[in-house]
C-alpha cells in the first residue's frame, strides 16, 4: 500500500508540473495558432489604484507615452478609497485626456475595474496594475491578437525583475508558467491571465463581477461566448519582486483563495460535452496544482515507512529530506541563497504551504475581495 501510495502521488505531482503541459501536444498535436494582424480597434485603458502615490504619476507618463492613437486611446483611473495623494497625482493628468474616477470608499479593486468600466468605449479593454511597466509598443502588440476572431482575450507575459539582479525562485516559476502558457495558447486556450496585464474584448466584460478575481474570471467569460485566450510571447509586463519577503506567503494566500473562489463558483465548466479540451485544461492547469501540497505529504509519509525497510527508497527519502533543508535553511537565514538552483526548493515549498493554507482558509468560508497591494 505505501509503494502505490508514493508512486501515485509522485506520478500526480509530475503530472501537475509536467505531465498536463506534455499530453496537451499528445491530444491537440496540430496546433492552432493566433492569426495575428495590425489593427487600430479603440483601447479603453484601465487602472485601479489604492494608496499608489508614490507610483501614480509615473505609472500616467508611461502610459500616456505608448505607441498608440491617442484618439483612439482612452485612460481611466479608479481609486478604491485611496487616503493618500493618489487622487491630487491623477487629477493633474485630466487636462491631458486622463478619465479620474475616485470611489467613495475601498470596496477591491474588481469593483473598482468594474466602475471604470461602465466608462469604457473602447472597443478592446486592458487592464494594468500601476506597479507593472509595459513596453512602449504593448498596446499595438495586444491588440494585434485580437483580428482573430477566436480570441476573446489576451495575456501578457510576466518578466520578474529581481532586486539584487540575480535569478531568484520565483523568476525560475514564472518562467516555466509562461512555458505552460505558451503550450495552452499553441493547441487551445490558456486557463489564467496575469492579472497585472491583459486585454478583452468589450462584450466579454459584460459579464465582469465585482466579487471574483478578474483575470481568471475573464478568461471564463471569454470562453461561455465560445472564445479562448490566449498569451502573447511579445506583450511583456515587468514588475519587481516584493520588496518584503515575508509578505511573499500572504501574497501567495490571497491568490490562491481568491482562484478556489472563482473556480468553485464556475464549475460547469468542468462539463467536457459543453466545454471540450477546456475542461480537462481546468482540471490539469489548476486543479491538480491545487491538490500537490497533499501529494507532497502523502509521498513524504508513503517514503518515510518505505525507507524502513528499502535502501532504494531510503536514498529517496534523503534527497526529499535535503530538498526541505536546503528550503528550510533559506527561510531560516532570511537571505536568499546565491546561486539560483538552490532558491528554486524554498520557492517551491513556500507556493505550496500557501496553496495548502489557502484550502484551508476557503473551506472555513474566508473570501478576500480586498487587500493592499504588496510594496515592490
């Protein structure tokens, strides 16, 4: 019992890193790429901020300053309750076309994103996070995506800056989920946006909830319309790294809760016959995700008995243990290790006591709608 015990669970960790991006080329083999055009359609730009003033401004040149019609580019800024000098920053922009919407009150940023967008003209909506810089031609390369007419939304990628310049093992994790994503947008849809840069269509945002974690609850609503999603190699969207590590594992919490949220709330699209090859996506790309925490136990536990009596598993269960270490000593030292290979364990085992934590808090009936963003 304990060897198909550790085998199974192994196998379901591989499979939900691995084995799920690999049997997507095994079942869609012929791909199904994004036919691309240059296209002018209106751009509705969308910023929700809380307490930004220290970003706001520079955040506006930026924008201001992309590649883009400017009469075909609108910018619209919601404060969610900010109590700092966000709104005075915002409100020097509105002689140069900048649209200010300040809320009463914070009520999270998707109802702030949803008030902004009763707003919106454009024709193609796109959200940015203020501390997320994008390149000068961002918008023309998002939009781009959109002449085909099987998309219905757009990511871009994420570049991690890392503070001290050096790789770091979030940067080794997001450069594999954009490889994930990569894989998705070549054979169907990708399953996640990331929230900190994407675009719509204007009627996939119809259906925008004020309660639900947009950028996944976007990339659902593109698909009931028969649409997919898809990321683009080309649109990137840089950000730093948080600047306080120990606010890495309520980062990660939040975001968790707050996809156990939508994805429960939306489950028929787990229904094959409705939703095809989407729907084993779902359960590949974010369910099993989800569940590794628990296959991380019951491996470790299954190994542990095993070791007692196999000298094979035995050298197994050493080079788990070792992984744990080197990722216990990193959060012990509170200095992240110099070379990149050995940051990727304490990466690795803080994404997952937070998935296992944020099971946790969903399953007592904790829902995150606000929250401050994290000091990059």
């Amino acid at each position: 019992m304990s060897a198909w015990l550790f085998a199974g669970s192994v196998f379901m960790i591989f499979f939900a890193y691995f084995g799920y991006p690999l049997s997507l080329k095994l079942i869609r083999p012929r791909h199904a790429p994004v036919q691309k055009m240059s296209i002018l359609p209106s751009v509705t730009f969308i910023i929700a901020a809380y307490n930004e003033e220290k970003r706001i401004g520079q955040k506006l040149e930026d924008t201001l300053a992309l590649d883009y019609p400017q009469d075909s580019f609108q910018v619209v800024v919601a404060s969610d309750g900010s109590t700092d000098g966000t709104a005075d920053i915002v409100r020097t922009f509105e002689d140069r076309g900048v649209e200010f919407l300040e809320m009463p009150g914070r009520s999270g940023k998707e109802r702030a994103q949803k008030a902004a967008l009763e707003r919106a003209r454009g024709e193609i909506v796109v959200f940015s996070d203020v501390a997320t810089v994008l390149e000068p031609h961002g918008i023309r390369a998002i939009v781009a995506n959109f002449a085909d007419p099987s998309v219905g939304c757009v990511s871009s990628e994420d570049r991690l800056l890392a503070r001290d310049g050096k790789p770091c093992g979030e940067g080794a994790y997001v450069r594999y989920e954009m490889w994930v994503r990569r894989v998705e947008s070549s054979v169907h849809s990708v399953v996640g946006l990331s929230g900190s840069f994407f675009a719509a269509r204007k009627e996939v945002c119809r259906d925008f909830s004020g309660e639900m974690q947009s950028d996944f609850r976007m990339l659902l609503s593109a698909v009931a319309l028969g649409y997919r999603g898809v990321s683009d190699p080309k649109v990137l969207g840089y950000y730093q790294d948080i600047a306080d590590p120990d606010k890495e594992l309520s980062r990660k919490i939040r975001t968790v809760v707050r996809g156990l949220t939508v994805f429960f709330e939306n489950r028929r699209f787990l229904n094959p016959f409705r939703y095809g090859l989407f729907s084993y996506q779902l359960l590949g790309h974010k369910l099993c995700r989800w569940l590794v925490p628990f296959f991380l136990v019951v491996a470790f536990g299954a190994n542990l008995v095993l070791a007692l009596s196999s000298f094979f598993f035995c050298l197994l269960f050493v080079g788990q243990a070792a992984f744990y270490g080197i990722a216990a000593a990193e959060h012990v030292r509170k200095v992240p290790f110099g070379h990149s290979l050995l940051r990727i364990p304490g990466y690795f085992v803080t994404v997952n006591i937070a998935i296992a934590l944020a099971w946790k808090l969903y399953w007592s009936g904790h829902r995150i709608v606000m929250w401050t963003s994290s000091e990059r």
